[in-house]
C-alpha cells in the first residue's frame, strides 16, 4: 500500500457519487488516498481539526467537493498550508450548480482555492497527480501516459470520422 498523499473530502455522502471518480484516477496513478465525510456546517470542529492536521500527517493535496451553500474548500483552504483543489457539486440543495460553483471559485486574495468545472472530480484527481508527479518521477511518467492515451484515442476517432464522413460515422 503507497502512502496517503491525497485526502477526498466531501460535505455529504450524497456527494460520494461523484467524488468517487477522483478517488479511481488516483487509483489508477497508484496515488495513495484517504476518503472522508467533512462537513463545514454540520461537523464544522472536524473540519478545524482536519485542516489544520493534514499536512502534519504527510497529505500533499486536498481535494474538496460540496455542494449548494459550498463552504468546505474555501474553510479547508483557510486553515490549511496545503493546496486545496474544490469540486463544486450538483447537489440535492443546489439550485442549479451556479451556487455550488461560485461559492468554491469566488475565494478573496490570500486563500486559493483551484476550482475545477462542475461535478468534474476526475479532473481534480488528474491535476492533484500532476501536482505530486511535480516531486515524483513515477506519478510524472504515469501522467505523461495518460496523456499520451488521450491523444491516440482522439486521433484514432478522427482517422475513423475522416474515413467514414460524418453522416455515416458512428460514436
Ligand atoms: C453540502 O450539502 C454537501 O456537500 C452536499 O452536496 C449538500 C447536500 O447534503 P445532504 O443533505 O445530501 O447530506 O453540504
């Protein structure tokens, strides 16, 4: 087992649906991950004690994922030395995502959080690889792979709909 580098947290376990994808791209960047329940209104002294420890425990990154009133990034951020990486979720109490995602984005000067799109967990599992592949050559080289493999899907997809025209092209 590699050790905990990365730390998921989430408001809800309703938001686990979707957190649960940057819990498997880091998996599958052999990253090692600890997945928990934070919540800024409901169990706002583990969210002081949480922040205010990771780093002290050997996490690198933090990846963060609320949902309407979306408070736990920006409060993780506050009291962490660590970088915060937020995913703003589509949630039971959310309007219409645009809550979620402006309360994670539209952090004051001093306290960043890296925003990533809405529900887009995998992404903020991709960009905590790259950022520990930055000290770590292995991690690096599994990133550059990654890519590598998004490339040669597309350009196989193009070769078949340049092949095939795209009336008759199929997905
Ligand atoms: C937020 O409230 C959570 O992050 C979740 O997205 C949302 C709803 O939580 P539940 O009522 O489903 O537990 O704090």
């Amino acid at each position: 087992m590699s050790k905990v580098q990365v730390s998921i947290i989430m408001g809800s376990d309703s938001d686990l649906p979707i957190m649960q994808d940057a819990a498997a791209i880091l998996e599958e960047f052999k990253i090692g991950i600890e997945v928990q329940i934070v919540s800024a209104h409901r169990t706002p002294k583990k969210l002081f004690k949480f922040a205010q420890q990771a780093h002290k425990r050997g996490i690198k990154v933090i990846i963060a994922g609320a949902g309407g009133a979306a408070h736990l990034p920006g409060m993780v951020a506050s009291l962490s030395p660590l970088p915060v990486i937020g995913v703003p979720i589509k949630s039971s109490n959310s309007i219409d995502g645009w809550d979620s995602m402006l309360s994670i984005l539209q952090m004051p000067n001093g306290v960043p959080v890296a925003t990533v799109a809405l529900n887009a967990a995998k992404n903020a599992g991709i960009l905590a690889a790259q950022i520990i592949g930055s000290q770590n050559i292995g991690v690096q080289d599994r990133v550059i792979e990654y890519k590598s493999n998004l490339e040669k899907a597309v350009l196989t997809k193009d070769k078949k709909l340049i092949k095939a025209g795209y009336k008759a092209y199929k997905k």
